[in-house]
C-alpha cells in the first residue's frame, strides 16, 4: 500500500537550485533514510512534506486515510503545558480514552459523588479500546527517555528534554507514516539503542533524515540520496549505500572523462564546418550540444579538505591527580587520576546529565576542582568544540567570521592560506563566503564552527557532540583527519560508528561520580557488559570441599611451573563443585513435575555440564604434562 507519493519535485531559491524534478514514493513498511550533504535541500524538502514550504513545481500525496506524524529539528511546544499534558493533547480516541479514566480516578480518590459512575463508563471504555496496553507503552516511552516527572511543566525542560518529549509524543501516537528529522540529537547511546529496537519491532512506515550509520544500519532498508538537485535510491542499509554511491560516482565520472575528450573533437569540426548544413550535419550539431552538456559536468571528487597546521607538543600533556567535583549531594567525580599521553585518542560516553560536559570544562579550566590537581603543560592549545555551537553575529558575513581570526592560515605542510582559500577546502565556495551567516543552514553553521576551532592551531583536541548536523560526507573526512591528527584527542559522542572507528579507549561515566577507564572501543565496551551479564546468570556453584578424582600429589608435579600448578589445583577443586552441583540439580529434577521449573533446571544442567567438560579436559592436559 502506498502511503506517500512524490512527483517531479522542483524548488529553488533565486539562482540556487536545490532539487528539480525529484521523484520517490513510501509504502507500508518502507524504513527509508534521506542522505545528502548540507545545505542540499535535506530540510527544505521536509518543510514541504509538511506543508511549511511550496514546491515551485511537482506534488506531494498523502493517501488520504492515514495518520502522518512528523519530527522536526526545530521544536515548538506550549510552554504552559505539563509533560503528561503535552501527550495527552494528541487527538485520537485511545487519549481522549486513557485522560477520562485518569480523571474519573482522581475525582474517585478525591471522593466525588459522580465518581463512581464516571470511573466504571472510564473502565468500560478503556476495556472496549484495548487501552491498557497503550497506556503501558507510553509509560514505558516516557521512562525510557528520561522523562519521568510527568507534572513538570514545558518551560522548565531543557533543550534536549523538550526534543525527547517530542520525540515520545510521535511514537506515542502510532502513526501510520513517522516522518523525522534527526531523531538520535539529544539521546544518549542507550536511549538510541532503545530508540532502534523499538521502531524495528512496531509496524511503522519511516521517512527520517539521520547521520548516525549505525542507527541507519540497523533501522533502514532503503537510502534515498539527494546529490546534486538529483535523486538516487539504494534499496539497502548504509553499507549497501556506500558501496552502490562509490560505484555510481566512479561510472558518472568514467563518463565525464568519456564526453570531454569526444567534446574536443566534435569542437574542432564544428568550428571547421560550412555554415550551409545538410540533415546529417545538424543531427550532428545537435548530439553534440547534448555532449557538451555532459562534459561541462563536475567530476564527484571535490570534498571537505582538513589540512591545517597543529602547534607543537611538549612531554607534558595534562595530568590530573586526585581530583572530585559535586554539585549540592549529586557527585560528578570522586578522585580521579589520570596523566594524557601524546597521540591517544579517548572516547567518553555515559548517560546524560552524570557530568560528561562538566569534566571537559575541568579539563580546561573553566570549571574548578573540589580538590586535587589539574595540571596542564604550557604548550598545550585546547581546541573546544562544544554542543552550543558557532556565537557570532548572524549579520555577519562567512568570510568575516574566518578573517576575525586570521587572514592567513598556516597549513600542516608548512603553505598558508587564505581565509577565502581555506573556506573553498572546507567546502564553502566563493559564492557562499559572501553570505550572511543566518542564512547558512545548521550543517553549514557546524562546519564553520568546525573550520573556526581547528583555523587556531590546536594539539589537544575536545570535542562535544561533534557530530551533530555535520553530513556524513563531512564526518568521513572530520574521522580521517582525526585519525592521523599527532595532538591528544578527546571525544564526547552519541555516535557509536564515530566513536568505534577513531577511539583507542573509553572512559564510561557510570553516575555517582565514577569514571571507569576501559582498554577499547565503544562497541567492544557493549560486547565486555553482555559478557559480563550473561556470567551472571550462570547457576552460583556453592563451595564444598570434595574431591572426586584421585589424583597425584602436587609435589610429585616436577614438570607444571608454578603457575599451573595452582591451576591445577583450583581445577581439582572447581571439578568437585561442579559434580556436586550436577547431582543436586539432577535429583531436583527427579522430584519436579512443573514444567517451567523442569525446563529452568535443564537449561541449568546443561551449562554445568559444558563447563565440567571443559575443565574436565583441562585437567587431563595436566595429568598428562605431570606423567
């Protein structure tokens, strides 16, 4: 069933094209994801969808008997309203369902005399719509995006908990079409790993704008690109994507080169023939006005170039000894040591609120200490890129933003720039460099921002949420650069492909002021927790001191070092806990009927069972090392 359908879409603004004559259609359980860089119409097109903008030409349809919800970058709610208010403003009949029965229980509780009348037409209702489940869901939402004081009014939320509160409030509503636009800014990673089972396990069509990989792997099966006022659609995930885009631009520009070179020759006979043309002539003429057409294409090879110079870094880096930080009763760090080594790059992740943002001010002495010691070598030049973003004036021109800093910029290679030139790297051509900032869009603004902070020459780089709004384009070449930058690299992100492709370790921020330090990437962080989750639901072995193998004494053991010697020590020991525990559960089993319990101690005999096996073989090993 189709549910959306868009037909030779055409819009411009004066001499900027955006797109023209894009065509692309939605159907029932279509999870369709749209790439483009920034600035290519990505947000304009969903102002369309919306009905906030006009096409110049073409049409959007909608099929008529469905529910469309959208999520926009750019939230706007009633400020007056309470979190559970605000959701239970949206107009449908499980609701206005669910509002009635919380009313009628709070004039029952509060002991009106219509109470009760009210709460058993409340509870019928409620039974009639199958509402109980849907009330259960929206609890759930609630709870899973940090919602949970449900009385709070709007105007008291924070920037990221009013994008989670309209992020709950489009779920809620089931539409039949969800429609987003960087659904995953302002969660944290577990809030999107929640955000990515949800939506693959409920039955909802989805058009979203998103530049997290791995959510659009795992959400996606179709990538529709907008790349130069055109459109191209990927019936895949990202990886799909990457590999069919590189194909796709390597044949458009096999073709380019295939046009110019048959170009230069037609040129010549054009200007050599009669003006007097004959019917072949002119046919001929006008096949070669389409090749001029198709060599006057620009190759796909100009992207963001990241090349400027980084400051020299002495030993000493950043040391920090002992040090804690507490806001009233909630702890951001207890003591904390840890000395910055030249060249390594940490990733930091942990739940929002638990201090992430206050240890990177710390770090560059904008926030103090409780106690301990910061200690900062003097050749070191932070560059902060912070999740408020670029603060200039937005009658400001780009190229002003970029001379007010520097009107020559010192490359890696030991060249320098201009701030013309150095905007045209980073993708900002001479046309753009003019513009008024307030007419940049936001990936625009983040690129500058980016361009602004790494234009100082910085060794030791923080990075807060650098991911957000830049184009996957921009974020592949901001990874290679990092990757080979020689200065301390420090990375604040929900964006688990970011993180996993650059960091060599982690601190976690578990709350309460722990800061745990693992040796590895984020996705190999995940990969240790289930580990250590599932350990834990192995059957405890209680200690019991049988020994059921007979065995040489360990002082006849001359050829096991030390250290299996031990081993087989404990072998011996464990080997005789887990044949106890074998017999225990088999006994049990013996005197059980009910199946759910029967089917537990099976699935627990079982793994007993592989665990002495393994040790059972083991120890042989060593008895047969000892012989």
């Amino acid at each position: 069933m189709n549910l959306l359908s868009v037909n030779n879409l055409s819009k411009s603004y004066g001499d900027r094209v955006l797109f023209t004559k894009i065509s692309f259609g939605i159907n029932e359980g279509d999870k369709v994801a749209l790439v483009a860089k920034n600035g290519s119409g990505k947000s304009t097109l969903f102002k369309i969808l919306k009905g906030k903008e006009i096409a110049d030409s073409g049409d959007v349809v909608f099929r008529k008997d469905i529910t469309v919800s959208f999520l926009d970058q750019d939230i706007v709610l009633n400020e007056e309203l309470s979190i559970i208010d605000h959701v239970f403003s949206t107009d449908n009949k499980l609701t206005a369902c669910i509002k009635n029965y919380e009313k009628a229980l709070k004039l029952s509780e509060e002991g009106h005399a219509s109470a009760a009348n009210l709460l058993e037409s409340a509870l019928r209702d409620m039974n009639e719509q199958n509402a109980w489940d849907y009330e259960k869901t929206i609890k759930e939402i609630l709870s899973r995006l940090e919602l949970h004081d449900v009385e709070q009014k709007i105007k008291t939320l924070s920037g990221g908990q009013k994008k989670r509160l309209a992020l709950a409030q489009v779920l809620i509503n089931k539409p039949d079409l969800l429609i987003m636009d960087e659904p995953t800014n302002h969660l944290d990673i577990d809030m999107i790993e929640w955000l990515e089972h949800y939506i693959a396990k409920e039955q909802i069509s989805i058009l979203l704008v998103t530049h997290d990989r791995y959510f659009l792997d795992e959400v996606c099966n179709t990538v529709i690109e907008l790349d130069g006022g055109k459109l191209f659609e990927y019936k895949g995930n990202y990886e799909y994507f990457v590999v069919k885009k590189a194909e796709r631009e390597q044949m458009l520009n096999a073709e380019i080169d295939k046009a110019r070179n048959l170009y230069r020759r037609e040129l010549e006979w054009v200007r050599k023939m009669p003006k007097a043309r004959g019917t072949k002539a002119k046919a001929r003429v006008d096949a070669f006005d389409d090749v001029a057409q198709k060599a006057r294409q620009k190759r796909i090879d100009k992207q963001v170039e990241l090349s400027v110079k980084m400051e020299r870094l002495g030993s000493k880096i950043l040391e920090l000894v002992k040090i804690s930080k507490s806001f009233g009763a909630k702890k951001i760090l207890e003591p904390f040591t840890y000395t910055f080594k030249k060249g390594e790059k940490i990733g930091i992740i942990g739940k929002n609120g638990v201090g992430k943002s206050t240890f990177l001010n710390i770090l560059q002495g904008i926030e103090q200490v409780d106690s301990g010691k910061v200690q900062t070598g003097e050749t070191v030049v932070f560059g902060y890129y912070s999740q408020a973003g670029i603060k200039v004036s937005e009658d400001k021109r780009v190229i002003e933003v970029v001379r007010d800093i520097a009107d020559f910029i010192p490359l890696a290679n030991g060249t320098q720039l201009s701030a013309s030139q150095l905007l045209t790297r980073f993708n900002f051509p001479p046309d753009m460099q003019y513009n008024y900032v307030s007419k940049l869009s936001g990936g625009e603004k983040r690129r500058l921002y980016l361009l602004t902070v790494l234009q100082k020459n910085p060794n030791f780089l923080i990075l807060d949420e650098p991911t957000n709004d830049l184009d996957i384009v921009t974020l592949q070449v901001l990874e290679e650069f990092l990757a080979d930058f020689g200065g301390c690299v420090l990375i604040v992100s929900h964006d688990r492909y970011f993180i996993d492709k650059l960091v060599d370790h982690v601190f976690v921020f578990e709350g309460n002021g722990v800061i745990k330090d693992y040796p590895g990437n984020y996705t190999e962080y995940r990969e240790w927790k289930q580990e250590q989750k599932e350990e834990s639901k192995l059957p405890k072995v209680e200690p019991v001191p049988v020994k059921e193998i007979e065995t040489k004494p360990i002082s006849d053991a001359k050829r096991l070092s030390y250290k299996e010697q031990r081993e087989l020590e404990l072998i011996e020991k464990e080997i005789g806990e887990l044949e106890k525990r074998k017999k225990d559960l088999e006994n049990s089993m013996g005197t059980t009927t009910e199946y759910e319990a029967l089917q537990k101690l099976s699935n627990d005999l079982k793994v007993n069972n592989e665990i002495l096996e393994g040790k059972t073989m083991r120890w042989l090993e060593l008895q047969e090392k000892m012989a």
